[in-house]
C-alpha cells in the first residue's frame, strides 16, 4: 500500500466530485429538479455507499483520512466507474482493489497472438505470474528447455522463474546467469508485489523457495529492480553465441498480461 500524498488526495476529491455531478439523481430514486449543482449530493452518494456523509465529506476535501478497499469498491460501483476510471480510483487512495486477484483463466487477446506472428523477433506474452502464454515461432527456437516443449525437466511448466532457477538447460542457455537470475527476482519483485497474497503467485513463491536454495537466498534480500530492458545474451546450442536488447510492453485493455520482445543486435 502506498500512502497517498496530499496532491493525490486532491486530485481523489477533484475525481470524486467529478464523477458524482454526471449522475442523475432519479436514476436513483431521489428527487430531481433544480439544484445548485448537476449530479448526486455528497449526502446522497453516503448513503448509497453506506457511508457517514461526514467522512465522503472529507475525503471529497482531501483531508488525510483513510477509505477501506471495500468502500472504494462501493463507491466505484454507484458511480458507474470503467476499469480505468476505477484503477485511478484505487491508485490514488492508494490501496489494492479487491477485484484485481489473478485469474488464469483470462485469455490472452487474439490481436496480441496475431502481433506475435507478425513480428520478427523473438517474442512471448508473461501473465501475472511469468508464466508465457503466447509466443512465436523464434522465441520457441530460443528458448531451449522453455517454450520449445522440451520443459520435461521442470513438469512441462511454462513459468519463467521456473525455467531459470530449476532448468539446468536455462543455465546453460542464459549468458552471465546467476547475475540475471538475481535480477530477475528483484523485477519480479517489484512486478507482483501488489499481488503478494494472490494464491497462484504466493504458491509460485513457496513452492520456488523450497525448491531452489539460490531463489530461496535471492528472495529474502527483498531487492526489487524495474524491467528496464537491457541487453540479453544467450549461447544457444544451435545458434551460438545471441545478443539481443529486451523491450516490455503492457497490455492495455488487460494489464495483467505483457509482451517481451527482443531484438537483435550486433
């Protein structure tokens, strides 16, 4: 949880009032006709969120008070809040939204499959829990022991931390490992540490941890790093010697999901 700061509490009652006034009072069975400003009163939308009108009151002025998850997840529903609208809300209160748990049944989107054949470079699509759930044909050919089926070795599992840390072929295979190993934790770190208590990912890091002694060792250094790219190098068994620089895109319409590429260089 991050702290809102006092802009982001202005900004959270700037959104609110905002979202309130494009309402319409009889759509929810209070009295229309003139008032002195459009859409719902602040008492009016306490009430509908079962809330003191007191404390919306003040989170609306952007005083230092504190509105629980489900609060925020009430008042999203009654103002009719998008995904973003509704992530923005989230984000400046700065609590985790209750309806973010992972769902692995999501499906990646066919537009996003579609890019990945299209382009030429190795490529592959990582869920919340680095597990690849789309790639193309080059990363397939790259990634030995991973996406090429040949994965017997860690149950045929397609997850990235898997790959790294209980592959002998990834050692093999990745360039410089156990500095990228390392790095590699510390951005998956930083990448879930909002969904730390989400089942997959908190089963994922036990069953890491007892597993795997350096992911174990890594794990409890608490490093976190971005994914700022960079360069990767591979001594592929057919290929030989691979330089690329890694590139991560998010997914927009579903967050959850990011697109790795890399493309080669000299």
């Amino acid at each position: 949880m991050i702290l809102p700061n006092d802009l982001q509490r202005q900004e959270l009652g700037d959104f609110l009032r905002a979202q309130r006034a494009r309402l319409t009072p009889e759509a929810f069975g209070f009295r229309g006709g003139r008032r002195r400003t459009p859409g719902l009163r602040r008492e009016e939308v306490a009430q509908l969120c079962g809330m003191s009108a007191t404390w919306y009151t003040w989170i609306e002025q952007g005083r230092d008070v504190s509105a629980s998850p489900s609060a925020l997840a009430r008042l999203a529903r009654i103002l009719g809040l998008s995904t973003a609208e509704r992530s923005y809300l989230f984000a400046l209160a700065g609590k985790a939204d209750p309806s973010s748990s992972f769902d692995s049944s999501n499906d990646v989107p066919a537009a996003v499959i579609d890019a990945l054949t299209a382009i030429a470079l190795p490529a592959y699509v990582l869920d919340r829990t680095w597990t690849a759930r789309a790639w193309n044909a080059r990363a397939e050919r790259l990634f030995v022991g991973w996406l090429d089926g040949s994965n017997a070795a860690i149950g045929g599992d397609r997850n990235l931390l898997r790959y790294v840390f209980l592959s002998d072929l990834a050692r093999k295979l990745i360039r410089d490992w156990p500095e990228r190993a390392k790095r590699v934790v510390a951005e998956f770190r930083a990448d879930a540490g909002r969904h730390l208590d989400d089942p997959p990912i908190k089963s994922l890091i036990d069953d890491l941890a007892a597993s795997s002694e350096t992911f174990a060792r890594l794990w409890t250094e608490h490093a976190v790093l971005g994914r700022e790219g960079g360069e990767r190098t591979f001594d592929h068994p057919l290929d030989g010697l691979l330089r690329y620089e890694q590139i991560t895109l998010a997914v927009a319409a579903q967050p959850e999901f990011k697109v790795v590429m890399l493309a080669e260089r000299a």
